[in-house]
C-alpha cells in the first residue's frame, strides 16, 4: 500500500503537472503566432522575437520544452518525495505564470478579434 501510494503521490502527480504545463507552453506559443500575425503585437521576448514564426520558434517552443519535460520526467522518476516536493513547487510557479501569460494572450486576443469586427 506505501508503495502504490508513493507512485500516486510523486510520479502521477509530476506527469500531470509537466503535461499541463508543456500544454501550457504550446497555447502560449500558438496565441503568440496568431497574434504577431494580425500585425497588431510583436513578441516581447528578446530571444524568440527574430523568428517566432519560423522553424527556429518551433524548435525553442515545441520542441525543446519537450525535450526538457522528458528529460525531467526521467531525471526524478526514482527520487524520494521530499525531493520532488521542491520540483512540484517549482512547476507551480511555471504553470501559474504560464496561466497569467495565457490569459493575457486570450485577452489581446479577444480584443483583437473585436476591432476587426
């Protein structure tokens, strides 16, 4: 019974919250692209505003975040829940900041789809 608990506690609960946050990510992405392409909003981020639309922003927002997640998911597969605890809370910060930003993108993009209306 610990043992499955454990699983249930650490391991579910971690997919779970890389999963929402790597969809997180890729609406971000998506809201982005759709948004920079009404010709409205350029993209704030120093890093991904030279080709956010091209197979460069692909690569840093879809497919190296997903690199990154699976990497995580391996790395602390076998690490002890005190452990995890603190990558849990790491991964609560990330998704809410994503959530805010995903808001932010719903909004403008709302927004958007009024003035063209």
């Amino acid at each position: 019974m610990k043992k499955i608990l454990s699983f249930v506690t650490s391991e579910c609960v971690l997919d779970n919250r890389l999963a929402v946050l790597y969809f997180l990510n890729l609406s971000d992405y998506l809201f982005t692209v759709v948004l920079i392409s009404s010709g409205l909003f350029i993209e704030v981020n120093p890093l991904l505003s030279l080709n956010i639309d091209g197979t460069g922003g692909f690569l840093a927002k879809c497919i190296l975040p997903l690199l990154l997640v699976l990497y995580i998911r391996l790395r602390f597969i076998n690490d002890p829940p005190k452990k995890i605890f603190g990558i849990k809370l790491l991964l609560d910060v990330l998704m809410s900041f994503y959530i805010f930003v995903n808001c932010f993108h719903v909004f403008w993009l709302s927004y958007t789809i009024m003035i063209f209306m």
